[in-house]
C-alpha cells in the first residue's frame, strides 16, 4: 500500500496497517516532518476547537493533556509520539511529493510519480492529504502591489516583528479567531476586515489541575468517561444546531448572549451579528474575539476592499488606511480535493474531470472507475459538530477490511449513486445548503465537504459498506 500524507488521516491508516500485522506500506510526505495541519498552522493561538480528549484517537488516548482544548504544538507532540509508539519510522518517506498516479489494470497496480522523477507501485492507494492544506488567497485588486509585509496564517513568517506596526487581518474565520487576539496584544493598529459575521459560542478552556491530570492519566475509566460525554454532547445540541433543529436553537441563543455579553457597545454588536442560520459556516469557539474587536487599538472593518495599493488597503467607502502588514486568514482551498496530483482511472479516465461539476465519492472514500483507491477525510466527509478523528478512524476502518481480503475492489455505480441520492437530500435539510458564503461550497454553491448526517450512522454506513 502506498500512502500520500502524514497528518492525522494518513498516520491512522499505517497504525492500522501496523496493528494488523501488515508491514509492505510505505507513506509519502512531501514536507520534511509529520503532522499535516499541525505542523503547518504555527500562528500565535494556533489550537483545536475539539476537546482534546476526543481530538485523539480511540486506539492511542492521551492521559497528558494539559488543557481543556489542545494547542497546536500539543497536537504535533501527540502525533509523534504515535508514530514513534506504532514504530512508522521505518515507513514514512519525508520531502517526497506524488505528483500523480495512474491505474494499470492489466497488471492491477497503481503507478506513481513523485516529483523527483521516479516511479513506485503500489496494489492499493489511499490519500490522506485532508481537505485544509492549500491556502486560499482572496482574489482583491493590487494584492501583489504591496509593498509592506504580507502572508497566510498557514505559513506564519515568525521572523516579522509585529510590535507597533499598523496591521490589517482580512479574513474572520476559525484561524483568525485564534490569531487576532494575540497580534492585538503587540500591533499598534489594527484593522480587521470582515466580510460577514460569524457565530461565536463560549469556549470552556481551563488549564487541567492536579486531580483531573491524575483521573486522566491514571484512571481509563474516567478519561473514556469524559470522552463520551464531549462526543454524545457534540452528537446532540452542536448536530440539532446544523440540522436546524427547534433544539438546536439553543446554540443559537448561547451565541447571542455570548455576543451580548461581551460586546455592550449596540452598533458594534448589530455588525457582529450574523444574518445567516447557525451552522451554515462553521461554528466559532472563542472567549477573546469579542473583547479584542472591542479594543482601542483595534478596528473592525466591514466596507468591502476595493483594492490593495503599495502602502495600504482601500474600502469601497473611499476610505484609505496605511498598512505595514497583511494577514490573511482566508482558509483554504477546500473543496480543490486532491490538486494538483493527478489521479487516473481504469481507461484513462482522470479524477478531476470526473469532479468537473464538484468532488463526489462514496461515503467520501472511493469512485466508480478508481479501483484500489481510497480517500480518508475525502469529498463529504468534514463535520461541522463532532471530531474528524472518529470520522477518519471510520474510514481506516473500511479500507483495512479491503485490504485483508485482497484482490481488487471497485464501488458500483449503482453503489455510488444511491449514496449521493441519499446525502445530497440529507444536505438540502441542514444549515450547509443554506445562503452564505462558506468553505463548504464550491464557486456554484454546492457542498461538497461536509456530511449531514450523524457520525455514529457514518460509522454503521462503513461497516456495512
């Protein structure tokens, strides 16, 4: 087996393999550590918006989690302390990019480019690249003109001073929600553009003390304990909220009386007010945001850009405001699944030409035409209530049964028909189909990321699939 990416997704697949007693695997990184998003998200702030003793895997907990909600460099200790425990050294291929993969069906293998000009082969292939790992850069005019300090808060430039400076941060979404309050603390101005409001929930973060380090470390039970009822909590009130549930009103109403509280200030809350249901981008988790919109130094900024020139950004009001540093949090290109390799099919038929209308698979995982691949955290497959681990797990799951049994595995069209059917009429009933302009939906507006449904019913839809 060969597998693209050593994040969250691909390392589950070879400890899955590993535990099986399979060792032919090999997993291709193009950078030169592990941990995907984790290790590229650096930004002051950069955490988890899962509780950490459910942003785990089920098989490998963690007793020593030192906070409520994990840091990111928590995480990145996590995940190499995985790999060293399941011994993956051995198989991970680090500064090595595929480039492309193609089927050969005469001989039923994968062959594979990487982009120092080899070919390897494989019988099985599984991409474990996830779905946030291409920043996505707003199409503004001038952007390219500036002439001050610019970048993406995946590729943090740490070795730029932002004391005193006057910054701009275009972009609120769940990065920004963590970076902002810290460059507030060192800029001197600092302008936030916003495009449209988010909704915003408190986050219950608190350093671990002493008995609770002990119960978690100490006493599996306890820590099992808590990991369900953050998951059972999650599969209720965050999933009523995204199905538009009556009761899913009530994060509605926790939203507002966050914002309420925090902000006394009418005309500043009336801007921070979404006018779109909850759930239709995601949820933001933060205690900070609010107040730090609120500070002197701070301005938020909700007239449209009309361009960016060489010494700073203008607003369709015609207002100009002098910048010595851009950050954009603009996320990512989430629903490009898989570019720029190129994947080819049995008859030459090439994946992006088969996701021209928008990225489809069934149960995220695998397409008619591709026999022997398989996507973890594929097209359909992002939450916008619950743990991507247990959804990755999931996923892991039914790949490893293919692989015991050998041989060649294919989905039907008919197989992938019904599916699709049955979650395109699941999406038209959630806050994903609703009008806003999220990273869920491609540029016509379909979603293409995200399942509607219940975790523990993908987790049954697997097991049967």
């Amino acid at each position: 087996m060969a597998i693209i990416g050593a994040g969250f997704a691909g390392l589950c697949m070879a400890i899955r393999l590993r535990r099986a007693g399979i060792d032919d695997f090999v997993v291709y990184e193009k950078a030169d550590d592990l941990g995907g998003v984790w290790r590229d998200n650096t930004y002051p702030g950069a955490g988890c918006d899962v509780p950490s003793v459910l942003y785990s895997y089920s098989f490998a907990q963690n007793g020593h989690w030192s906070r409520s909600f994990p840091l990111q460099g928590e995480i990145l200790d996590y995940l190499h302390a995985c790999a060293a425990r399941f011994d993956l050294a051995r198989n991970l291929r680090f500064r090595t990019e595929v480039t492309a993969a193609r089927y050969d069906a005469a001989a039923g293998l994968w062959h594979i480019s990487l982009s120092d000009g080899t070919e390897e082969s494989a019988q099985f292939l599984v991409t474990g690249v996830g779905q946030l790992n291409r920043p996505r850069y707003p199409d503004v005019p001038g952007r390219h003109q500036f002439l001050g300090t610019s970048f993406h808060s995946a590729e943090w430039r740490h070795d730029h001073d932002l004391t005193g400076r006057r910054v701009a941060v275009i972009g609120t979404g769940p990065s920004a929600v963590q970076f902002v309050p810290e460059v507030a603390k060192q800029a001197g101005r600092l302008y936030v553009f916003q495009r449209s409001a988010n909704w915003v929930i408190p986050k219950p973060d608190r350093e671990y003390g002493r008995v609770t380090l002990t119960l978690l470390s100490k006493v599996p039970p306890a820590r099992l304990g808590l990991r369900g009822a953050i998951y059972l909590r999650a599969e209720t009130a965050l999933y009523w909220a995204i199905r538009g549930r009556r009761r899913g009103k009530l994060v509605e109403f926790m939203a507002k009386r966050h914002l309420k509280s925090q902000i006394p200030n009418p005309a500043l809350r009336a801007r921070l007010t979404p006018t779109f249901p909850i759930g239709c981008k995601r949820i933001l988790i933060s205690d900070d945001w609010y107040p730090t919109l609120a500070r002197e130094n701070v301005e938020l900024v909700t007239d449209p850009i009309s361009r960016i020139i060489r010494t700073g950004i203008d607003t369709a009001d015609g207002t100009h405001r002098p910048i010595d540093t851009i950050i954009y949090g603009t996320g990512f290109l989430a629903t490009e699944f898989l570019r720029p390799m190129e994947i080819t099919g049995r008859d030459g038929a090439r994946l992006h030409d088969v996701w021209k209308d928008g990225a489809a698979a069934y149960l995220g995982l695998t397409v008619p035409g591709f026999p022997n691949f398989f996507m973890l955290y594929g097209p359909g497959t992002n939450l916008g209530h619950n743990s991507i681990i247990y959804m990755i797990e999931s996923q892991a799951e039914f790949v490893l049964k293919r692989v015991l049994r050998g041989g060649t595995h294919e989905v039907t069209q008919g197989q992938f028909d019904a599916q699709q059917s049955q979650v395109e009429a699941a999406l038209q009933d959630t806050a994903f189909a609703a009008d806003c302009n999220s990273w869920y939906k491609t540029a016509d507006g379909k979603v293409t990321t995200n399942w509607p449904l219940r975790t523990l019913t993908y987790r049954m839809a697997t097991r049967r699939g």
